[in-house]
C-alpha cells in the first residue's frame, strides 16, 4: 500500500512538472508582448525547448528511481498537453491587441478598481460604513467625487443623520467636506460629496487615505477611512481621430495631449452601442511626446466576426499607463477627456477575410502538438 502511494505521488509530480512546463510555454506570448527587453525568435525557440527537455529528464528520472511503468505517466501527460495545445490553438485565433471580450471578464471590464469595504462600527451591532470611489487610483487634475453608505442590520436606534470627508495624501490633507444626503431609509443612508480639482491639486501623489467622520442621532461619531492611490497625470487622451478599414483591421486613430513623454500602454474595451454587449479588449503599446502624440488601435476583424457586431461601437473603460524610464521610477499614469467614444459602424464584409496569424505562435503550437504526441 505504501508503494502504490508512493507511485501516486509521483505520477501526479510528474504531471505537475509538465504542466509547469506547458504554463511556461503559454505564458511566453503575454512575456513578448510586455517584456522591455523582447528575446529574438530562435532565442525564445531554445529556451522553449531546454525547458521541455529538462522536465522530461525530471520526470524519467522519477519513473526509474521507484521503478514505474513507462507509460505510467504519459497517458496523463499527453492528455494535459493535448488539452492545452487545444485550448491554446482556440487562443492564438485573435490577436492579443484585439481579443474577445465577455461580461464574464470582470478584471478587463473593471480597469483600475476600487473594492469598497463594510466596516462595522463600535456603537451597534450591525452598524457599517463603506467609502466608495469611482476607481483606485484617482487623478490630482480632476474632482474626486466619492459616497459613504451607512447600514444598519442589526436592528438598533442608530441613524446617520450626515457626516465630514477629508483626505490625506502625500503628507498634505484636504479641507473638510460636508456630506449631502442622497436615499436614506431605516436601514441604508447614502450621502455624497466632491472634492474639487483645485483642492485635489493642492494634494501630493503617492498613497492616500480618504476619512469619513459621521454623526449619529444618538451623539455618537464614528471614523472610517479607505486607502486609495493619488498620481498626476503623464498624458490625456483627448478625441479620437476617424476610424478606417485596412484589410482585416479596424483602425481607431487616438490623439493624446502628453506631458511626459514615454512609452505606453492603452488599453480600452469595445461594446456594440446599440445591445451594450462586450465586443474586444484593445490594447496598444506606443511612443508618446509631445511632438508625437497619435497612437491607434487596432481590432481584427476575425474578433468583430467571432462576436457578430459590425457597430456603431462604444470605446471606454480605459487604462492609460507610462512604463518606468529607467530603474526606482515608479509607473505613470493618464487618462481621458471624456469617459467614452463612439466609433462608426462598418459592414463586416469591408473587412478582408484572411484569418489572423502569428508565425511565432504557430511555431510554439506545432512544438506543443509534436511534444504531445513523443510524449
């Protein structure tokens, strides 16, 4: 009994050995495309395929030390990387500057998000209060408006009859801001306030923490605070310029006002207007300065078939970052002037029809399919 779950073990090191191996080789597309440094393609090749070797020699040596079955392991193995040569060919259709996009991916919907938190409060049982901003990290150029929301689950007296909010950020604090009722009810009040654009200004970026001083009917007073990041702003992006079809290609020209020149990322998603159904996560990696200051998205047509909508299309929910210059420069950030776009419909039959391929990608998916099957 011993030996048998001795080889259990090992059969599911094995397996877990390869699959390190498979995320490592998955995961080299998402590193080509962020790394600063990019490895060439026969280096990226050789690295590929010293990592698969390795992991076999490792799991040989296993089978040999407890004197397993040769196969023991291999049906699971190949099963896992047949798997993952399938899901990965299902991956490599779009390209990752235009990818599907559903309402199940919460992370790529929700850019920079800022998770409000019920803290329970010491003067009765079942009393909360949440401070809740539109996005973590928050821009000294722009008001900041934010609610507080009081519950009372517990069955007590207490009622929130209104409250301050000031904010500390930098080692400089905000003046105080009372706050408005917006819904009240016995067991729910909900209050609001904005901090203008030149009291944010007068703030220092870095960590901040906002703080929620409210007064209840009883005499009691309570503090809640939230934590939240404060930067300046790099670059805005203003308008878009006149999208146009380039054969497989939808192409979103975006016009920035930059301040501080750098490479950076834009990333954006794309609804039908009309259905407000998720249609592509667009990301794009660019050069900016003031003297150049147009990037553009694309999006490939076999993402704009694969999810039926020809348009007119909304663009928001962007994510604007400037990668560090050099090492102990922290990352910068921009915004845009409005929070959405409206980009023009086009017939999908405009588009050229070829699929998308990537030379680089089918090489790494030949090399899994030929590793699943000598397995």
């Amino acid at each position: 009994m011993a030996h048998d779950n001795k080889k259990n073990i090992t059969t599911m090191s094995a397996c877990l050995i390869f699959g390190a191996g498979v995320y490592g080789l998955l995961s080299q597309d998402d590193v080509k495309l962020t790394s600063y440094k990019q490895e060439t393609e026969p280096e990226q090749i050789q690295r590929l395929e010293a990592l698969i070797q390795q992991n076999t020699i490792e799991i040989q040596r296993h089978k040999t030390a407890l004197n397993l079955p040769d196969d023991l392991p291999g049906t699971a193995t190949k099963a896992q990387l047949r798997y993952a040569a399938q899901q990965y060919a299902n991956n490599i259709q779009y390209p990752k500057y235009s990818k599907p996009l559903s309402g199940n991916d919460w992370a790529l919907l929700n850019p920079r998000p800022f998770i409000a938190q019920a803290i329970p409060l010491d003067i009765a049982e079942g009393v909360t209060a949440s401070i809740v901003l539109p996005h973590f990290v928050v821009h000294r150029d722009q008001d900041l408006t934010f609610t507080v929301v009081v519950e009372n689950q517990g069955g007590s007296d207490e009622f929130a009859r209104g409250g301050i909010v000031f904010v500390d950020a930098g080692g400089k604090q905000s003046s105080e801001i009372a706050l408005e009722p917006v819904s009240v009810s016995v067991v729910r009040q909900t209050f609001q306030g904005t901090l203008s654009r030149a009291q944010m200004t007068s703030l220092s970026s870095g960590d901040g923490l906002i703080f929620a001083a409210m007064d209840f009917d009883s005499g009691e007073q309570t503090l809640t605070s939230a934590n939240f990041k404060l930067v300046g702003t790099d670059a805005i992006l203003v308008r878009l310029g006149e999208a146009y079809v380039d054969g497989a290609h939808l192409m979103i020209p975006i016009l920035f006002d930059v301040d501080v020149d750098g490479r950076y990322h834009i990333q954006a998603n794309l609804f039908d207007q009309a259905s407000g159904e998720p249609v592509s996560h667009l990301s794009a990696q660019m050069s900016l300065s003031s003297l150049q200051n147009e990037g553009v998205f694309k999006v490939h047509a076999a993402t704009l078939r694969s999810q039926g909508f020809e348009g007119p299309y909304t663009l928001k929910n962007f994510n604007i970052t400037r990668s560090p210059a050099k090492p102990g420069e922290s990352t910068g950030y921009g915004r845009t002037e409005e929070s959405e776009y409206v980009v023009p419909a086009f017939d999908l039959d405009s588009y050229s029809q070829e699929a998308y391929q990537d030379p680089m990608n089918q090489k790494r998916l030949d090399f899994l399919n030929n590793i699943a099957n000598e397995t």
